[in-house]
C-alpha cells in the first residue's frame, strides 16, 4: 500500500495536472504527500560587472519563492497530510535522491506524451525518472490543455 508519495513540480500547469490524481490516491491510501521542487544551483548574479549577490543568497531567494509555490499547491491537496522541499540540482538527480530520502512509496509524474523525435531530442525528466527508479513511477498524461 502506498503511504509516502512524492510529487516533482516545475511550476507549469501540466505537472500539477497530476495533482487530484495524487489527492485521490492518498486520501484513499491515508499517505503523505512530499511536494517537490528542484531548481538549478545558481551562481553569483552580476549586474553590468558588479556582484549584486551571491550564489548563497540566490540560494535562499530561490529557495524561499520555491517553498511559496509549493504552499500555494499544498491548497490543492485538501485533507492530505503535505511537506514541501525545494533542491538544487539536476531534476532527475534530485527527484531520485529525494525519493530515496523521503521513503518514497510512489514517485508520480506528469508526462507530455511526446513520442518519436520529440522525445529523443527533448528528453524527457518523467521517462528518465522512471527508467532510473527503483520505485514505482506513475506517469500521468494529462489532456491536451494540461488537465
């Protein structure tokens, strides 16, 4: 039975697509929901030469408005018990090392459905979450308008 189900978003409205899919899920299941939110590891941030901050300071910018985002989605979970983690990195790196140290149960991803070139060109951070995990992986296609 599934009772810690992590959930990588990336601000767009496909990923949290896969929301009441997963609010449904647990609900049923009475699991834990991580919401997930990975963001490149910024550098300095130069103005016309100038350092106007540093990458320690850009770290908590990003990792403050990424902890907002992920309340603003906790909403959207009504009734399911939700912690929110922001890390830095490369996506597929992160959700894995996250799911590892969480206890993930169920890794669910939202995936554009994109076959052929399209894929092999743009890769694809839900088919290679699921590719690489040692857990199960739900990969929901959401609609055409990102429903």
């Amino acid at each position: 039975m599934t009772k810690r189900i992590l959930v990588p978003l990336d601000q767009s409205p496909l990923a949290e697509s896969v929301l009441s899919l997963v609010a449904d899920v647990a609900r049923g299941a009475g699991a834990t929901v991580r919401l997930l939110h990975v963001t490149p590891v910024p550098g300095n941030v130069e103005v016309d030469g100038r350092v106007v901050a540093y990458a320690d300071q850009e770290m908590a910018r990003l990792e403050a408005e990424g902890k907002d985002y992920l309340q603003s989605m906790e909403v959207r979970l009504a009734g399911v018990p939700v912690e929110c983690v922001v890390r830095f990195g490369t996506d597929v790196r992160e959700i894995l090392l996250e799911a590892e140290a969480f206890g993930a149960d169920l890794i669910a991803v939202t995936t554009a459905g994109r076959s052929g070139v399209g894929r092999a060109v743009l890769g694809s951070v839900a088919e290679q979450v699921f590719r690489k995990a040692t857990l199960s992986v739900l990969l929901y296609r959401a609609g055409n308008r990102g429903e």
